[in-house]
C-alpha cells in the first residue's frame, strides 16, 4: 500500500483488511435491511423472490427460478410461504394452461414499495458523505473486482497428504 508519498507492494494482509471491510459493510447493510424486515415474515430469499415478481410480473416459478439463479424447488417453497402470507398470487397462463404466472396481491405491492423506500434509506446511510467523485471511483474499483472474479481461476484445495507438495506454506509463514 501507499504509505506517505512512497509506493510499497501489496502484502497479502493489505488484501485481507480490504474484503474484511468490504465484507464488514454488506453484513451490515443486509443486518439493517433484515432487521426492518423481521415484522413482516418476509425472509431474505422470499423477499427477493418478491422483488422480482415486482419487476418480472406474470413469469411462471420456472422463470423465475432461472432469473434469480436458484432452483424451481426453492422457489415453489418461497412462493407457498409468499402466497400463505398474502403477497403473491399464482394465476393460470391464459396462453399456456400448464403454466402459472406469478403475480403480486395488493399487500405484495404495498411491501414493494416499503422496500424499495427501506432501501432506498439504507443505501443512502451507507454512503453518506462520499462525493459523486467517490462514488464513480467506488463504483468503478467494484466492477474491476468483479470482473476479476468472473475470470478468476481458483484451485481447489487438496486435503490429501499424499498429494500435497512438499516444502509449502505453514500456518506460521502465511499468518
């Protein structure tokens, strides 16, 4: 890291603080979303199953599940639990009978829009203080880690003895 005007290489605790902090924030910005949720007997995967019916009415589960990258089991579970609760309906395709469309009741639209206004409150708190300048950096260096990541190559870790090198890291080289 940069340390008064002279450049120093990236140690890989430098690298640890930095996902420790950015990990740190979406814990908490999660925590503050899930605690103003809690009364409402939405959970975290059925709400964003709800949220998304919000901006893809009318997709059947199978849609559904391919969109939020999760399993039609999953979310045949979310929508039983949503519907028991009142916030979706499951309506029959009038072009395809086999098929049901997911559609949000008047309470799934009301907790929409207290979402995206809880988000909207959460979002601005966590970002209180930072310059348009900031933000664009901010934004800029997620999308560059992100990027990273989608074309990282990670080895998996091997626990068998036998096939492990010899001469590599101990725990007191690497902490």
């Amino acid at each position: 890291m940069k340390k008064k005007g002279v450049k120093m290489e990236v140690t890989a605790e430098d690298r640890r603080n930095v996902i420790k902090e950015m990990m740190s924030a979406n814990k908490k910005h999660r925590h503050l979303i899930e605690n103003a949720l809690n009364g409402c007997k939405v959970y975290r995967g059925q709400h964003q199953l709800l949220m998304f019916v919000a901006r893809n009415e009318g997709k059947s589960q199978k849609e559904s599940a391919r969109g939020l990258g999760v399993t039609t089991a999953t979310v045949a579970v979310a929508i039983k639990k949503l519907q028991k609760e009142g916030y979706i309906k499951k309506t029959m395709d009038k072009a395809d009978n086999r098929y049901n469309q997911i559609m949000l009741t008047k309470k799934g639209n009301e907790m929409v829009v207290k979402s995206c206004k809880l988000f909207e409150q959460v979002d601005e708190e966590m970002l209180r203080g930072f310059t348009m300048e900031e933000l664009e950096l901010l934004l800029s260096l997620f999308k560059r880690m992100n990027d990273n990541m989608e074309h990282a190559v990670i080895h998996p870790i091997l626990l068998d003895e036998k096939k492990e090198r010899k001469g590599e890291s101990t725990v007191e080289t690497i902490l």
